[in-house]
C-alpha cells in the first residue's frame, strides 16, 4: 500500500525558511488548528505538550501553533527549551494527546520547523499527516487569519524538563563519575539540558558552544560540524576521554575520542549492538542501519555474530523497520540512533551519549579501542540542489550515470543516489575500495543530476 501524497511534512515534519510559507503567522496557526482537530478526531486527551529549540524564530511559531490549538479546543503545555526526543518522553509519560517541537535540527538558524509525536511518543503516520496537509491547504482557501489574537505566550514549565532529566538519569546503569568528558551543545536545546542531567551522572565536563542567542545555533559547531569538537580534544591531549556533540535539537550525537577522531553514528551502532549482545538485549541478533551506513560496518558486525538490515534514510524509516523485525537497536550514521529495549520511542542523542559512556565505563576501555576494528571503507557525498524532485527511475541520465557506476564497482563498493527529505538537495553517495575512483563516479552522477535537474 502506497502512502499518501505530503507536501508539507517531509522525513522530519515540516521545514523551512521563518516567515516563508509553510512558517508564515497565518500557515503556523492553520497547522496547529489543524492538529487540533486531528486529535479531537484520533486522541484520547485534547492536551499538548510544546517545546522549541533556541532560534530567534522558534518563541513567535510555538505562539501561533498554540494560538491555533487553543482555537481548536486543546489544552498547551510548555517545556520551554527542550530536546525532540524530550517532548516524545513527556507526550508518552505524561499521557498527552501530542507532543510539538518547534526546530529546524541541523538546519541553519533562519530555518524552523514543526515536529509532532502522538501520544504514544512515536512521530504520525504519514496518513495523519496527509489528513493535517488536507485541512490547512482547505482553510488557506478559505479566509486569512493573521488578524486572530494569539493566545499570551506559555511559560517553559521547569518540572517537564526536570522529569525528562530524571528519567535518563535513572536509565545509567554504571558508574560514570570518572569519565572527563567535552560536549559542544551546538548552542541549541542540549545546552538547557545537559549540564544538569551530567551533574546528576557524577561526570566531569566541560562545555563548548553553550551560549545560545538565538542565531548561532549550529554555526561551525555541533553535531553538523565534529571536527570542530574533535580538533579541540586534540588541542589538550590527555585532559579528555571523550568529547559528545549534539546537533540543534540533541536527537542525534556524534563523538571524539581522546585522541582527538571524529567516531560517527557507525561506529555507535557497533559498540552498542555489540554490548546489548553480551548482556542478551539484542533482539534476533539484529540491528538496522540504512542505505548511508559504511559496508565496513556490515562488515565488523558480521564478524560479532550480528546481522546488519538496511532502510531508507531518516530515522522514522529505520524505526519502521525495527518494529517490523523486532531489531532492539537502530540508527543512522549522521548519529540518530534509538535504543528499543527501554522507553525510548525516537533518537535521543543525551540517551546514546549516556549509552556509549556506559559501555566506555562497563569495558574500561577507551572509545577508539572499542571500535578499532571498525575498517571504513572510503566514502564520499555530494550534494546537487535541484529545481524538483523527480523520481530518478524517470531520468535516463542519472540512471545511466549509476548503473555505469555500479558496473565499475562491479560489487566493490556501493551507490546511493537519494532526495533529501527536508530540502531540495539529491544527495550522491559513493563507496569503493580506491578513493580516486570513488570521487570520479560521484562526480560523474553528480553532473548528470546537475545536467537533468539542477536549479
């Protein structure tokens, strides 16, 4: 069965520029009016819960989706800064009809977003979102209503931060007061967060991009940047045994080791999978990557005894997928990884620096020795804007452009031509052994998607 049609809600709801359609006052009230209905129709509590990251843009869209909530009946509550995967807990927890959040990610500050997670904490089907879609572009039809007064700005409530706090902080099942750790928080929503949850861990840290104000969140640091994390590790040799970044809204972590190297979300799966294995919590002996992630790694987990599936990239796939086979764990190489042997409903990237410092603290053993092993293949991406998104099987160009590249490859490698799923960019990924080769076939792709599609 084929899923509807979305024009607004992309892999991680809906994106874009502030103030630009889908982000004007008035799209921003019809999409939170329209929720409205959608869970007077599908929830058994008309109340939400709200959070936002720290851009200049997220106060004023959080107003207006709660100005049109209220217009629709729901009852709003507010977390105030808080991560994504903090509204999923506290919907779920809380036993909210929704949760919002209010973020763009790793996107630049001038971007925004609106996340929305049912009351069970998992994000809405595509068919929900598709009936969300239907209403707002009804009523965009019908009359403006940039006049409609907004309801007065809601408070961040201290206690549901507090709660998701506590709630990761009990998840620890070592003793982590040893590790001396350096986090960038991106100067997005990890830095209301963070701080406190590692004093209640008992670990040392030191902070970096901490200051957020309102548009340097992302710029050259956090998760989209971890070379900037990796380089200051390297800078004080021996103070650190690990360095934690985030991106804007700390669904996702990359590291650094002590040694000053960036370890990406492969190199997590691994470590990960290979911990819940020892400990019996690896479900079918099975993890779920995606189509990005390094062969290298399919490699390594082979040699554990454990099997790597693939699905499409954006973590609401990977986490499709993990409730199709009943895999416990799964994620991303861009850091989203989700841990299903406990609560978790989404990627969380406080839960997945937490987990990684429990198997460092369970192994007594140093980040880059526990994924050594780890052989990465050479990989390169290459970004193409494009003018629309059509289905590559109908551009003979760039299907003749890959399947020339596969036959050099000849099963030496991979190709993974995708859209991304939040701006208008095809992303060309190519891995070989020979480097020369791999960046020879990434261009060549890359000009035909330029050639048929390019903006």
């Amino acid at each position: 069965m084929t899923s509807p049609v979305r024009q607004l809600f992309g892999t991680d709801g809906i994106r874009g520029i502030a103030g630009e359609f889908p982000l004007t006052l008035e799209s921003t009230f019809l999409i939170g009016r329209a929720l409205g209905h959608d869970l007077a129709k599908n929830a058994k509590q008309l109340r939400v819960v709200i959070g936002q990251d720290t851009r200049e843009s997220s106060h004023w869209i959080a107003d207006r989706v709660l100005a049109g909530l209220a217009s629709a009946g729901v009852e709003s509550h507010s977390a105030g800064v808080i991560t994504t995967p903090g509204v999923a807990y506290l919907a779920r927890a809380r036993g909210y009809g929704a949760g919002v959040v209010i973020s763009a990610s790793h996107n630049p500050w001038t971007d925004n977003g609106i996340k929305v997670f049912s009351g069970d904490g998992y994000k809405l089907p595509d068919a929900r979102e598709a009936a969300i879609e239907e209403e707002i572009f009804s009523q965009l039809k019908e009359a403006a209503v940039d006049s409609v007064n907004p309801i007065a700005s809601l408070p961040g409530e201290a206690e549901l931060r507090r709660e998701y706090i506590d709630w990761l902080s009990q998840n620890v099942k070592a003793d982590l007061r040893g590790l001396r750790v350096l986090v960038d928080c991106a100067n997005g929503a990890a830095a209301a967060e963070v701080p406190e949850l590692f004093k209640l861990c008992g670990v040392k840290t030191e902070f970096l991009n901490a200051s957020p104000d309102g548009k340097n969140i992302n710029e050259a640091c956090g998760a989209l940047h971890p070379e900037t994390l990796a380089r200051a590790i390297s800078e004080r040799p021996g103070e650190f045994d690990l360095g934690i970044t985030f991106d804007g809204d700390a669904d996702r972590a990359l590291f650094s080791d002590s040694l000053g190297q960036v370890v990406n979300g492969d190199a997590v799966l691994l470590l990960t999978a290979r911990e819940m294995l020892a400990r019996n919590a690896l479900l079918g002996s099975t993890i779920v990557a995606t189509t990005m992630s390094n062969m290298g790694l399919e490699i390594a987990l082979r040699n554990s005894g454990i099997r790597m599936l693939r699905a499409n990239v954006g973590d609401k796939y990977v986490l499709e997928e993990m409730m199709k086979t009943g895999a416990a764990l799964g994620g991303e190489q861009s850091g989203h990884i989700i841990f299903r042997d406990g609560d978790a409903t989404t990627g969380d990237g406080l839960l997945t620096a937490l987990r990684v410092m429990e198997v460092m603290a369970h192994r007594g053993q140093p980040l880059h020795e526990l994924v050594s092993d780890l052989k990465v293949f050479p990989q390169t991406i290459q970004n193409v804007r494009v003018k629309e998104k059509i289905p590559f099987a109908r551009v003979p160009l760039v299907q003749s452009a890959i399947a020339a590249a596969e036959r050099e490859l000849d099963g030496n490698g991979r190709v993974v031509v995708r859209y991304s799923g939040t701006e208008a960019l095809a992303r060309v990924m190519v891995e070989a052994e020979d480097a020369a080769k791999m960046k020879t076939l990434t261009n060549q792709i890359a000009q035909a998607i330029r050639q048929s599609l390019g903006a």
